[in-house]
C-alpha cells in the first residue's frame, strides 16, 4: 500500500474532511464544536484529586508499603506516560503523516489505558483484601474480583491488540485500512462493548462489596455514614462507566464516530482517577483526620465559628473569671489536656475499625463484623 505522504504531500489533512457530511451540512473548519474544554478540564481536575490522593496514602504508608500501594504506583507511572505520549503527539498534527501518528498514538493510548484500568481496580480490591483479610467470606469475594478484573482486562488488550496493532508485515496504513472497512471497527467496538459491560458490572460490584460489612460496624449512625461516605466515591467510578458504555453504543450506530471516541476516552479517564481515588479514600480520610482535623487552626477555627453561632466549642469553651465583666479565658492546662486526651481516646476507641490503617484496627473491625 502507498504511503500517504506520498499520496497527499504537504497537504494538512486538517483541512480535508475526513467523511461525506450529513445530508443539509457542510463541513465546518472556521469554528467547530470541540471537546477540548471539557476534556481538558474535567482530566485536570481528576488528574490533579488522584494525584494528591495517592501521595498522602504513600506519605501515610511509607514504612509499610503493600501490594496495593505498588499497584497505585504503577498506575500513575503508566498514566504519566500515556499522557506525555499523546502530548508529543499534539506537538506536531499538521503534517502528511498526522493522521498515519495519531492512529499509533490511540492505538498505544487505548493498550495503556486498558492496563491502568486493570492496575486501579486491583489496588482497590487489594486494599479491600488488607482490610477484610481475616473475613473468609470477604476474602474469597475479594479474591474472585481480582479474577475477574484480570481476566476481563486481559481480553481487552489482546482484543485490542489484534485489531489496532500492525502484525505479519503490515504497516500502520495497513491498519487504517482495515479499521476503515466493515471488519475493522465495527469488529473491535463490539468486542470492547461486551467487556465495557462486563467492566460496569465489575464496578458495581467493588462498590457493593464493603458496604454489609461497614453497616454491620458497631458506631454511632453518624460515624458509620462518614465512612460510608468514603467508599461512595466508587458511585463516581460506576457513573463513569455506565456513561462510557453508552457512548462506545454509540460509536457503532453513528456516522461520526471520532466525537463519541473523544467522551469515551474521557469518561475512561475519569473511571481510572476514579478508581485510585476510591483505593486511597481511607487512608486520605485517616490522614485528614489526624493531621488536619486536629491541627490548631482548624481547631482554632472551629472555636471561632462556635462563638459566633453561639455553640460551646468541644473541648475549648470559654469560661468566665467572674461576674464583674472580667475577660474571659481559654480552658488551659491539666484540665485541659485531660478532657482532649479522653475525648481522642474515645473517639479512637470507636473508630478503630472505621478507619482501616493497621492489621489490629482490621482485626477489631472484622471482630465486630463477626459478632
């Protein structure tokens, strides 16, 4: 097959519609409708939560590094690079061979994005196996998970491999021709629909999995919906794959393919940042609570606030010297540091298996579950 520069030098393929347009429109290269805000914003943001999720979880966990941490590392090392790839890639789209790169490039991105998914479901259901260990029920549950998840990410990229990615002596042209014919797109955009499907499913079920074991802790109403709240933040994840699902449907029914191949890509972004955002949630919500809750300006702050509405602040009201308009003081010294350390020992006491962060505070959970 004749290469395309070849074929159309120094022609920017940029201004060459890539398809007949629909019947009433004409092509539009002056303004049209992008994605670019959307993707742009919407990945930063994740991008951005993911990331500081992940470094206080290793910061938290630096003396104790499990499988779980090394499968988050390796997944933002993976997406590190996806990204640097694809911006080389933009770099440089208005050439003959434009088109012949960005194949490569979504090709390469699609095979990345596939293993990320896999390694950020594997390290929440890592951390579900670290936390729910001595639970055998949990663990075999745990275990079939992990099965499944490699199993069904492992279709994937060789499903994806076969389709997209030169083989026998065939070059990228090769490919596009193939991808362009009845075989080649529509064969491959079924096979990831079935496993998208699959992937939602999946999803459902890292999401259902801690939730009868955290409704059965022993803990006040309100402290079992905080940390209930922390691992609904997979809610986020099935969301973002249910919306990819639908929009890979629409890739096989559309004329347009590469606008819906554009919200596809992002809602699987969004699924991995997700994902590793869901497997570092307790250990961010441990940190947020040692480090920042008890810190002396949040602390200070709160006292503030309680003032203005009113309220007597825990564990730093004001009391009065005397009557006869004297300023008021803080509660200070012995009395002080005494209430604070039976309040934290309290608050640890009922916390120890909500929190999750050590092998003993998991025994105490599992412990309560059980009884």
């Amino acid at each position: 097959m004749m290469s395309s520069h070849l074929v159309f030098p120094r022609v920017d393929l940029c201004t060459v519609p890539s398809g007949a347009p629909p019947a009433g429109q004409t092509s539009n290269f002056k303004d049209p409708p992008t994605l670019a805000p959307l993707v742009i914003s919407i990945a930063t943001i994740t991008i951005v939560w993911a990331c500081i999720f992940v470094i206080v979880r290793l910061w938290a966990n630096i003396k104790r590094l499990t499988w779980s941490d090394g499968s988050l590392l390796a997944h933002r090392f993976l997406h590190a690079g996806t990204e640097m790839q694809l911006s080389c890639y933009f770099q440089k789209t208005h050439s003959a061979q434009a088109w012949l790169r960005m194949t490569g490039s979504l090709t390469i991105k699609i095979i990345l994005s596939t293993i990320g998914l896999c390694l950020a479901k594997a390290a929440t259901l890592l951390l579900f196996y670290e936390l729910f260990q001595i639970s055998k029920a949990m663990r075999v549950a745990i275990q079939i998970g992990l099965t499944l998840n490699f199993i069904l990410y492992a279709t994937l990229l060789v499903t994806s491999s076969y389709y997209m990615v030169p083989r026998n002596g065939q070059t990228w042209d090769d490919v596009v021709q193939k991808q362009t014919s009845f075989s080649g797109p529509h064969a491959t955009t079924e096979c990831t629909v079935a496993i998208a499907a699959l992937g939602v499913l999946l999803d459902m079920y890292i999401f259902i999995l801690p939730l009868p074991v955290i409704s059965r802790l022993h803990m006040s109403s309100g402290r079992r919906i905080q940390v209930m709240l922390v691992f609904f933040t997979a809610l986020f994840g099935v969301v973002a794959g249910v919306v990819s699902l639908v929009y890979r449907i629409k890739i096989i029914i559309a004329s347009d393919e590469t606008w819906y191949i554009g919200v596809t890509m992002l809602c699987v972004q969004v699924e991995q940042n997700v994902a590793i955002i869901v497997s570092s949630a307790p250990g961010f919500a441990a940190f947020a609570r040692t480090h920042i809750a008890g810190s002396r300006l949040v602390t200070y702050l709160h006292s503030i606030l309680s003032n203005l509405t009113g309220n007597v602040s825990h564990g730093t009201s004001r009391r009065l010297v005397d009557a006869r308009g004297d300023s008021t003081s803080w509660r200070s010294g012995s009395e002080n540091q005494h209430g604070r350390k039976n309040s934290e020992n309290s608050e640890d006491s009922e916390m120890k298996g909500a929190w999750l962060m050590t092998s003993q505070k998991t025994w105490v959970m599992v412990k309560r579950f059980q009884h």
